[in-house]
C-alpha cells in the first residue's frame, strides 16, 4: 500500500463500459446528421470524386437511390450543391426553375416527402469565374450579389426546399434572402447562414467535386480570416439580427473553439458545424494508409464538433456515421 494513497480517483467512472456510457455527457445522433450531395447536368453515371472517396457527382437518374439509402439509413436531410451544363458571369443557370439543383429539389420532395431539403444558396458554382457573387473589376460587387442570391433562394423555395443555406459571405444576404422569401409567400422556409465561414484550406477536395474552384486570385476578400475569433460574434450576431434561423460554422475540426464561442455567446440559436471535404479527405487518406483507425477516428471527429457546442453536422461522413451508430 502506497504512502499516499489517492482519495479521488476519476478512474472509478471509466471502469465498464456500462459506467462510461451512464457518465458520457456527449452522445451523437442520426438525427443530428446533414448529407452533403452534388448533382451533375451533365454527368450520365455517377462520377466518383478523387479527393473524395465513396462521394460522387450525381447525375438526376441516380440520385433516387442515393436518397432512399439516406432515408433508409435515417439520416433526416441532405444540402445540395450542383454542377450546371452553363456558366456565365452572373451564375444565371441557378435561377431557373429548370436548374439542376431546382429538378433535384422536385425529385427529392417526390421520392422522400420527410427528407429534409437544404440548398446551398451560392454563385460560385455557377459563375464562370468561379467567384461566389458577380464581379465589379477583380471584386465581388456586394449589393448587385444580393439581388442574385435573393432570387436563386426564391427559386429553390419555389421547388420544394425546406431550408435555404446562404454560403457567400456576401454582407446582408441573410436579411435580402429572408425579405425576398417573405415577399414571394415563403415565409415557412428557413435560413441556415454560413454566418461563420473562414478563408480555409481545407475546401479543396469540395472545389474539386463542385468544379468551382476561383478561375483567379482567391476568397480572401470576402471569407474570414482564420486568426479571428472575435469576430465570429460579430459575424453570427449580424446574421441573427437580420433573420436567420440557424447559424453555420466551417470548417468544424480547426475552429472548435469558434463553435464553442457561438454556443455560449447564443446558446439559444441551433448550431450546425461544416466538417468540410478536406476534413474528410485527410482522414480517408490516413486511414487508407492504415495509419489511423477510420471508423474511431471519424466518431472521435464528429462527438468533438457535439461537444464543442454544434447541434447539427454537415458531413461527407454522414453515410458511415448514420452506419455505426445503428
Ligand atoms: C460554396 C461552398 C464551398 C463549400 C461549401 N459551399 C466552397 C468554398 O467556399 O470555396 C466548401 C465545402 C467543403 O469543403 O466541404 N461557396
């Protein structure tokens, strides 16, 4: 026997397993769960993504399937990005209602009424220059971007989607967003903002798959800084004020203590974490190596984004997490 034998020991409640799980104070659900997906105009079959393993471009023709394992698995809603056939200065091919992501919209409310639709409300994947709003000289004109995404989230209202998820860092978009639908008789879709969207790295594998990498320079000038933490109160605090009904964080694992700032700052407000396409392409690439265990290693990932203060988690993970928690 030890001279000093410790009184406490927090040792006793991790002794089982039973033990554990009565004491854990962070638990994940299915339901906590968003799929990311991209649907193609132009693909025939799907396309698999090379950052992105077990991801694909989707073209119309298979996302039925997609949907029904999604739905078969659980998992209660997917954000939509598309790929269109045209692209132009001003991203136009977005707000018809013959658009790839509009056909999708009116598909997926088709085949799964309960799913749950979020479109992704941005130009960069529609702009030839591959920018998130139109250009004035080699800057985004704000205002005249306005106008654009209000129309464009009108337009994914008119097709069926629940939710309308603004990602542009364009300053006053939620409030333009939330008006237009209002006006237009929408007033029961809601705003999911990327209110907190840093200037990352970690979307390479995304520019890849959506093909809308920036033809020039970079997003600098609209996306956050990833040195300011103060500034994502500012930011959610703007897009609260204006109207939204969530508020999103990306990307999730580098800016934990961002999400944790949200939750305490407007504990009120849902929030929904980002673990964005780099995020999962360096797991899968570290597993693939069989340097670190994929399954664990993606769990340990998702329960930090939870305990750090996120309700919701868009992630490319959804299908294997939705897996291994059944
Ligand atoms: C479009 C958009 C991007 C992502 C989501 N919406 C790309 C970007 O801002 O460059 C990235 C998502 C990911 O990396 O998984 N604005």
């Amino acid at each position: 026997m030890a001279e000093h034998s410790p009184h406490l020991r927090p040792k006793r409640l991790r002794l089982t397993a039973g033990i554990r799980s009565m004491v854990r104070e962070t638990h994940l659900h299915i339901s906590n769960l968003i799929a990311p997906l991209f649907i193609s105009e132009t693909a025939e079959t799907k396309q698999a993504i090379l950052s992105m393993p077990e991801h694909y471009q989707l073209p119309l023709t298979a996302l039925e399937a997609e949907i029904i394992e999604l739905q078969s698995l659980g998992i209660p809603a997917v954000l939509l990005f598309g790929i269109p056939a045209e692209k132009d200065e001003m991203g136009s091919s977005s707000l018809s209602a013959s658009g790839i992501i509009q056909q999708a919209i009116r598909l997926i409310r088709n085949i799964a009424p309960e799913m749950v639709i979020i479109a992704d409300v941005c130009l960069c994947e529609y702009t030839d220059h591959g920018h998130c709003g139109v250009l004035q000289d080699d800057f985004i004109d704000n205002d005249r971007t306005l106008d654009l995404l209000a129309e464009q989230a009108v337009s994914y209202a008119e097709a069926g989607a629940h939710w309308v998820a603004p990602s542009s860092m364009t300053d006053g978009m939620v409030y333009a967003i939330r008006d237009a639908l209002d006006r237009s008789g929408y007033q029961e879709v809601a705003i999911l903002s990327y209110a907190v969207k840093y200037s990352s790295s970690f979307y390479g594998p995304f520019r890849e798959a959506a093909m809308g990498a920036p033809q020039f320079g970079d997003r600098k000038s609209y996306q956050m800084d990833p040195a300011n933490g103060e500034e994502a109160i500012r930011e959610a605090a703007i897009d609260l004020d204006e109207g939204t009904d969530l508020l999103m964080v990306k990307p999730a694992i580098h800016y934990l203590d961002v999400i944790y700032r949200l939750k305490t700052h407007f504990p009120e407000t849902p929030i929904c974490a980002y673990h964005v396409s780099g995020e999962y392409a360096m797991l899968k690439a570290a597993a693939e190596k069989g340097w670190i265990e994929e399954e664990a290693a993606m769990l340990e990932s998702l329960i930090a984004i939870k305990r750090a203060g996120a309700n919701l988690i868009v992630t490319y993970y959804a299908k294997a997490a939705a897996k291994a928690l059944r």
